[in-house]
C-alpha cells in the first residue's frame, strides 16, 4: 500500500515535468499552438529577392508582425508575401507594404507605411500598394558598367 503511493507520487511528478518541459519549449521557441492573437493579410511584390520567412513586419520600426509564407502566383508571375499581424494593430486599407534592408547588406524586412482611411484590413485581405525590394547588385552593376545616365533628359 505504502509502496503504491509513492511509485502514484512518482508519476504525478514526473508527469508535471514534462508538462512543464512542454510548455516551456512552446513558449521559449515562440510557437504557437492555437492560433494566437494574430489576422493575416498579403501584398503582391514584383519582387521579393532577399526576403524570408520569419522576417520581421514592421510599422515606424516596431515590429507588428513577421513573414508567414512567401509564394509564387502562376497568374501574374508575381511574388505574394503573406504576413501574420498582431490583433492589437489595425491596418488601413490604403497602407503601403515595401520591401527594406537592415543595414547596407543586411536581412530583408517588410515595411508597413500606414494609411489614412476609415476602411481597416480584415484577416486575409490584400495590401494593394506595394515596392519592392531594390536589386543592389543591378544598381552596383549599373555604375560598374557606366549603364547609368547622369542626363535627366535621357
């Protein structure tokens, strides 16, 4: 009898553990399990080179979010970047996403430009003004080779 209790005692602690253990590891590796307080929205880039998932969505440099999912649309050949959005952020429908670099050849991050209407994105709506990335090697080619015009008039 004494035995069972402390072998029940035992389990009951071990047990604790590892629910312990799990919740720490969820938390620490900022995984969520159900869903969070997050909505998702998308922008079409023409091009998104540098840019991964993970990357920060930031708003006057507070990050609000992070890439969720960066895909290809067969249509239009274009780039469409799916972002998860805190709950707590409201964006305008007219707000414009740009592609950014951290530092002069630092990671990629999307940059969000709030916009001024009433009218706010809801979960799985589309940020129609965009900018994409600027190609540093096409710019440097560019100079390198004399491709770029000092005239304005050309």
């Amino acid at each position: 009898m004494k035995t069972r209790t402390v072998e029940t005692s035992v389990g009951l602690f071990v047990l604790l553990g590892l629910i312990c253990v799990g919740y720490l590891t969820i938390k620490l590796g900022k995984m969520e399990v159900f869903g969070g307080d997050y909505y998702y929205v998308s922008a079409r880039f023409g091009s998104v080179s540098g840019l991964k998932r993970g990357a920060p969505v930031d708003i006057a440099g507070v990050q609000v979010g992070t890439v969720d999912r960066i895909e290809l649309d067969p249509e239009t050949m274009a780039a469409v970047v799916r972002m998860k959005i805190r709950r707590d952020v409201a964006l305008k429908e007219d707000s414009m996403a740009s592609i950014k670099t951290i530092g002069l050849i630092g990671d990629k991050y999307v940059k969000i430009e709030p916009g001024g209407s009433e009218v706010l994105l809801k979960d799985g709506d589309m940020i129609t003004e965009t900018e994409s990335a600027v190609d540093i090697e096409s710019v440097i080619g560019k100079y390198a080779f004399g491709d770029v015009s000092t005239n304005p008039s050309k």
